[in-house]
C-alpha cells in the first residue's frame, strides 16, 4: 500500500557527480541549496550543521563515500571515511553508513566501484524512507485517540530521508486522527524546534504550539498531555537512549507526571557496540552558539558557556522504543537485541 504523506521538502538531492543540500541553518526563513563535491564537502556541510539529524547525516555520509568513489579507485575511501566520521561523533548512524559503504568497497572490483558505492548509499536512502513509514505506523498504533504529544528537538523529515522519527509517528497518527495537539520544545540553544519542527508541523497541518524547554513541566502539569515523543542519536545496547540536549530532563520530568516516554529510531541508531549510555560520546559545540543567537550576544562579553549537544536518558525512563522492526517493551538490552538482532 502507498504511504499516505509527503515530505514537506526535498532535502538531500543525488546528482551523480554532486549532492545537493539543503541549508537547513537557513530555514524557516530561506529555502536554499548548497553543492557537495566530495567527502570534504559533505563532512563539512555536516560539521556546520547545515544539514543535521542522525539517519539524514547517515544517508549524506553515505554519498559523501559514493563520491569519494568516483575515480574507481580505493585509494581515497580511508581518509573519505574517517573525515565524515569526525564530522559529528554521537549520531551512530554517520558510522554505520559508513562502514556499510567500506563493505560494499571492499567486495568491489576497482572497475565497477563507483556504481557499487553509489548504489548502495542510494539503497541506503531508500531502506531509511521505508523505516520510517514502518516507525510511524507502529508508533502510532501506541498512541490513543485525541493524544496530546510533546516533542523536542526535530525528528522529522529534514532530519532523515524521509517522513521522520519522532514527528513521522506524530504525523502518521494525526493523520489516522490520533493527535489532538503537538507541544514543540523550542530546543535551545539550535533551536531546531522552532525552526525546524514547527515548520514541518504546520506545513502537514497538524495542530502545534511551541513552548520554550523550561515550560515542559508546567505543560505536563497542566495540559494533559498522553505522551513525549522524540528521536534518538545513538542507543546503546543496555537500550540507554542518547539524544538532544533536553531529553534526559523532559525523561524525568514525564516519569514524575506518569506520562510514556516513546523513542522512535530505525535499526542504525542502535550500537551493539557500546555497552551502556555512559560510553557514548557526547558531542560538545562552540560555546557562540550558546552565547549569541544569530550572531548577536546575549550574554556579557566574555562570558563562559558550554554547549553539551546530547545527553543520555536511562532505559528506564523509557517507555517504548519504536524501530522498523518492530516496538521494544519494556526497555531493556535484552528486549532490544531480541528485536533487532
Ligand atoms: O544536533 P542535531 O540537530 O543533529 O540533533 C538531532 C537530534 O538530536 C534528533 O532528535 C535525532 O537526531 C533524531 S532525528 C530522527
């Protein structure tokens, strides 16, 4: 059966010879594009956030490889590979896309590698758009009628190749008349909330208000509200969840309130490889960005700030975990490997 909903936006685009991106650091006020050339560029583009969220710098990784593949040789793929892994060090899923690249290098014959790479990051494109719709659906199927979500960071289309995480299931399911309301948290100090979620909301129609991160307790106290709903960066395989700067508090924050916190993400956020959320690395961004908004300060002229992008919520603050194969319930690394495994 055909997926009911669009993406509001086409955000990575595959030339062959370049890959077009759009500048989200722009958005919600310009809708522009940049070119990438090679892994450099993509690393770059990633680096500076112009393009963001864990499964779409995934996919983007993946044709920065294709690229890096285009002289038909090997030679090139080792620094390619470890350039767009620096890029940003928490979002599992830049390596995982990687190293599924490397795979398909490595049983390519020289001739024929740049078809091979560029292939296999188009399927790559392909499985995330399928994991979502099955993310969504299954996410939906949590919610009841007339829910009331709360959602932070974006987890949505321009955060993966296709409908989104988080805000895929929150679409699905107001589109099959699940969601009464969506609270957006703004997301501080990017603020891809506001720019970014509320957009895509109110693009799908589907009724939303932004609040900032610190009104998260009053609402839950005050708004009945059935569920928060986000994404995730990486999930360790004790199903520690690592994500935006401002899940952990909202994690706890809804178990005070008894209200489920659900985490939506396909298979390639899950790491097998690192034990427990302790062991995740946690991306740590320009103190600017805390310090000014859109280059103006905020705070007195040299003062201190540390910007901490991501933190991890333990498993058990999480109610359900939704990936394409399948829900995990109750949270626990063995539920999660029995999944996905
Ligand atoms: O720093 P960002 O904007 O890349 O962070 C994005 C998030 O934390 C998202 O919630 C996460 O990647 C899940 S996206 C489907």
């Amino acid at each position: 059966m055909k997926f009911p909903l669009k993406d509001p936006v086409r955000h990575i685009i595959w030339k062959g010879d370049r890959l077009r991106i759009l500048d989200q650091r722009l958005l919600p006020r310009r809708i522009a594009y940049i070119d990438c050339r090679s892994a450099a560029d993509v690393a770059k583009a990633t680096k500076d956030m112009a393009l963001r969220g864990a499964p779409l710098i995934g996919c983007a990784a993946a044709f920065g490889m294709a690229l890096a593949a285009r002289k038909n040789s090997k030679r090139e793929l080792p620094e390619a590979a470890a350039l767009l892994k620096k890029a940003r060090p928490t979002a599992v899923n830049l390596a995982c896309a990687v190293d599924r690249m490397l795979e398909v290098a490595r049983d390519s014959s020289n001739g024929g590698l740049a078809r091979d790479v560029a292939r296999a990051a188009v399927e790559f494109f392909e499985e995330d758009i399928r994991a979502n719709q099955a993310i969504a659906k299954f996410g939906a199927s949590l919610l009841k009628k007339n829910s009331r979500v709360i959602t932070h960071c974006n987890a949505g289309a321009l955060a993966t190749a296709g409908l989104g995480t988080a805000v895929g299931v929150i679409r699905y399911a107001h589109h099959i008349g699940k969601i009464e309301h969506v609270y957006a948290c703004e997301t501080r100090p990017y603020l891809q909330g506001s720019r970014l979620t509320l957009w895509e909301l109110m693009q799908g129609k589907v009724p939303a208000t932004l609040i900032t991160d610190n009104m998260a307790a009053h609402v839950m106290k005050t708004q009945r509200i059935d569920a928060v709903i986000v994404g995730s960066d990486r999930i360790a395989a004790n199903a520690d969840v690592c994500n935006k700067i401002g899940t952990y508090g909202l994690a706890i924050l809804a178990k005070h309130h008894g209200i489920p916190l659900i985490v939506a993400a396909p298979a390639t956020t899950v790491d097998f490889k690192t034990p427990d959320g302790d062991r995740i690395p946690i991306e740590e961004r320009s103190a600017l960005e805390v310090l000014e908004i859109h280059g103006r300060p905020i705070a007195p002229i040299g003062a201190k700030a540390r910007h901490f992008g991501f933190d991890v919520t333990p498993h058990e603050l999480v109610s359900a975990i939704v990936t394409e194969k399948g829900i995990i319930r109750p949270v626990n690394g063995r539920n999660l490997e029995k999944i996905l495994k």
